[in-house]
C-alpha cells in the first residue's frame, strides 16, 4: 500500500532515505508522532489564529484574510484545483551503482531538470525536450537558486578516465535555463590534481561550491576565480555555503574530530566575513536555513537522537554576528531535516518566523495519521500562535515561501491525491491550489518521491516532484526521474 504519511514519525538518516527513495518505487512508511501541543506562555493555545481550515477559499491563500507580514503571493487559486498527469519521467537506464541527477527548476517556459550526464529544458505541459545541455559526468550538485535572468549552477563530473568506474565531481558550471546553454565550466587545482567538491549554490553573484578541502567561488557571470581553498595554521576551511539573495558559509576550524564551526555572512566579492556567530561547542555539523535573514540548524552534542540534523535553529543578526535567539526543535515534537550546508527540508523561512511540521501523531474522527505547520519568532525563539492543519489521514510539510504565504505540500491517504495549498502567513487558512488524481498508478509513482529524498516545485498551477539520485534497474520495479501535475 503506498505510504499516508510524508516521512514518518521516526526518520531516517538522510542517506538511507536518499537511496531508499532511488531504489524503491512505492516507499512504505511507517510512523509513530507527537500530539502537538503548547502552553500559554508560548502562544496563547485558545487563540483562534490557531484554527485553519483546509477548504478556505481565497486567491494566494485566504483571499481576504488578515494579510502575511510579508505581503501577498504570486500563486493564485485556479477555477479547478482538480489536476491531471502532465507527463511522466521514467529513470534512465544507469550503470553504475548510483548517479546523481541533481537538480531542476521551473521557469515560465521549462520544466528543467538534470538527467544522466545532462540537464534537459522541457515543455511544462507536455514534457517534450525543448533543449539538452550534455555533460561528460554525472550532476553531484545543483544550486536551488536561480539569478533573476535564469541562470543557475551545478557540480559535474569531469570525462571518465580511461580503465576507471570512477569520475570525481570536480566540474563547476552555470546553465542558462532559458536558452539552454551552458555558459561556462571551470575548475581549480590543488598542484596538478582538481579539487573535489560536494556542494553547490548561487548567493548574489557568487557561486559557491564547497568540499572537505574547502571551498571556492566563481563569478555568475564569467566564471573568474574569486578565491579557492588555501593552506591556513588554523586547519581551517570552508565546509559549504548557502545562498539566495546572500552567500553564507559554514566554516570548520580545527581538527576533523573536535572541529570548531562557525557561521558566516560572506562578501561574494572577496570572500571576506562580513559577521561571524561562533556555534556552540558539540556542532560537528551545521546547516544555513536561510540566508537573509540568516537562520542556521545543528544538532547540538547529538540529542535530536533520530538522525534528522536537527536540535536546535539559530537565528544570527547578519549585520553583527550576534544571535537574536535560539529556538529548541524537540525531536520527539518536530520534523525538519538538514543535511549538508544548504540541505534542510520541511522547513521554510518568512514573516519573521521559521516554519516547521510536526511529527505525524493519530488523527481525528477518520483515524490515519495527521500533523500541523507551526512556526517560531525569530526574535524572540518563541511558539507563536501559527497553526496549519493537514486534516484527517493527511501530512503536511512547507516547500517554499510565496511572498508571505507558506506553500505547503500534503501527503494523501492510500486512497487520495497529494496536495498543494497556501498558507496564509497572516491567518493560517489555506487555500487549496492543486489536487493530484486519486488513481491508484498515479498515487503509487507520487508516493515514491519522498520529501527527505525528492525535490519538490509547485509554480503557476504545477507541480513537479522528481529524484535526486538514480540506480541499476531492479527486476519489477519501475522506476520515474520526474512527474509533473497541473491544475485546470
């Protein structure tokens, strides 16, 4: 039976997950949750904010209700929520163990997403190729942002070498999504030998690609070196960086073991600290949630205990490097998820708050599972008032933010289609924006892309769920690289 849940209410560790999903077409998901719950010290429990209905009608999620802080979004409440299959993916024949197809994006002409040894544009309804940028490895790497001319970056693998079954992701390039052109590829050395690298992002007009070595950055526009890892007595280095409007790293200075971590807001000119927070000692790892303004996550000496990355968000006032507050996520309560420095899930950032799900727990009248969205002042590290319900037998995590609006996706039931709504980030009602079909050979390909392993992008009435990684093809399993949804 596809899964009811979006996760589970126990999460794997993020690699699990990631192959998990690449291999298996139907994930099967068991859950076990937290009834969310709050006192009256952390947001009034009996204010009525709290209560959101899941049928609110209302252009760009709750048409007259009390505005987001942050103004209204762009989405819009279609004259039919009711969706069909625009078109179907199916995974390309691998063979390697795994390949990294890393990445995709919607624009107002493509649907755009990376393939095997490729990134092919395609048409948003039809999915037709409207252009193939090949490359000679596979993509490790891509950047979720995109400049305001379409352009974004991805991580490669160089040409296999002769006699090996091994291309190391060494390859730095930047994609122009609209006239499917890659505008150029670099990459650094260390002597004779490239750099390594794992990450990639676009923060202003950097591109930032991070590593065990260290890190470096390159011009948008040309390519041009801006700096790259260097030799230090202080053993230290850039891990990755995040980006968006701003760059942003996590900087590692000592040894591996014991390694003392720090977030930084980044010049993208120079690569000079503009603040610096020093994190907490028992961080060996951290992730940056947003950049401006700037939100880090770390599980703090490992007490989250679930292998979610998370304990505990940092909310750092950019300008200085001092932290505005320090918002405890319990585990037991709670689901995000980080991974790597620009790797967090179900969680999003707006309105001066952070948002999060809760970890699924038993539903009302209908039975099944069920959670909430909630969300934490920034400011203050405070529960607000903020309360999102999936509904019976529905789970729900936050994709991206809409101007001040949370779009949210819902996991259905064994016998429902998946959701997309607004979350207005102002009253909390919500406004449904697209419903996948019912059909159960549908639900079961939407149901394997999880949200701990798959992308997820909903614009303009679409909505796109696709894999980050690929694998040998397993006797009776079909397996998808995308499927694409649209409203009427």
């Amino acid at each position: 039976m596809p899964p009811q849940g979006g996760g589970g209410g126990k999460k794997l560790n993020s690699t699990t997950a990631i192959v998990v999903a690449a291999v298996v077409a139907v994930a099967v998901i068991v859950g076990g949750g937290v009834w969310y719950a709050s006192g009256d010290d952390q947001g009034g429990k009996d204010d009525p904010a709290r209560n959101s209905s899941a049928g609110a009608t209302g252009g760009g999620g709750g048409g007259d209700a009390k505005p987001a802080p942050d103004g209204a979004g762009k989405e819009e409440k279609p004259s039919d929520a009711n969706a069909k299959v625009l078109f179907q993916l199916p995974a390309p024949k691998v063979t390697e163990s795994v390949a990294g197809v890393h990445g995709s994006w919607i624009t107002d002409k493509a649907y755009v997403k990376s393939g095997l040894n490729e990134v092919v544009g395609r048409d948003l309804d039809k999915g037709t190729e409207l252009w193939t940028v090949p490359l000679p490895g596979e993509v490790c790497a891509a950047s979720p942002h995109v400049t305001k001319d379409n352009k974004t970056a991805v991580l490669f693998a160089g040409p296999m070498p002769s006699g090996a079954t091994y291309s190391p992701c060494t390859e730095v390039g930047v994609i122009d999504i609209d006239a499917g052109k890659l505008l150029w590829q670099k990459s650094v050395k260390d002597g004779d030998d490239k750099i390594i690298f794992s990450e990639i992002t676009i923060g202003g007009d950097a591109v930032g690609v991070g590593g065990t070595r260290g890190g470096a950055a390159f011009d948008v526009a040309t390519g041009k070196v801006r700096w790259q890892p260097k030799p230090n007595a202080e053993q230290c280095r850039d891990v990755g960086y995040a980006g968006g409007e701003a760059l942003a790293t996590v900087r590692s200075c000592g040894s591996v073991s014991t390694p003392q971590l720090s977030i930084e807001y980044l010049n993208p000119k120079t690569g000079a600290p503009l603040s610096k927070y020093k994190m907490p000692s028992g961080v060996d790892q951290a992730s940056i949630v947003s950049t401006k303004p700037l939100v880090a996550a770390a599980d703090v000496g490992d007490t989250a205990g679930d292998g979610s990355g998370v304990s505990d968000f940092f909310s750092i006032d950019e300008k200085t490097g001092t932290l505005r507050a320090r918002i405890a996520a319990d585990a037991e309560k709670y689901a995000p998820r980080c991974r790597d420095t620009e790797g967090c899930t179900k969680v999003v950032v707006g309105n001066g708050r952070i948002y999060v799900p809760t970890e699924e727990h038993e539903g009302g009248s209908e039975g099944g599972r069920t959670n909430e969205i909630v969300s934490f002042d920034l400011a203050t590290g405070k529960l607000t008032s903020d309360r999102a319900d999936a509904g019976d037998r529905y789970t729900m995590h936050p994709v991206r933010m809409d101007g001040g609006n949370v779009i949210a996706y819902k996991y259905p039931p064994y016998d429902k289609g998946g959701q997309v709504v607004s979350v207005n980030g102002g009253s909390m009602e919500q406004t449904l924006l697209l419903e996948a079909p019912a059909d159960r050979a549908v639900r079961e390909v939407a149901t394997s892309f999880t949200v701990d392993s798959a992308e997820f992008r909903y614009a303009d009435g679409r909505l796109f769920m696709a894999t980050r990684l690929m694998s040998q093809e397993r006797a009776g399993i079909k397996r998808y690289l995308a499927i694409g949804f649209g409203a009427r």
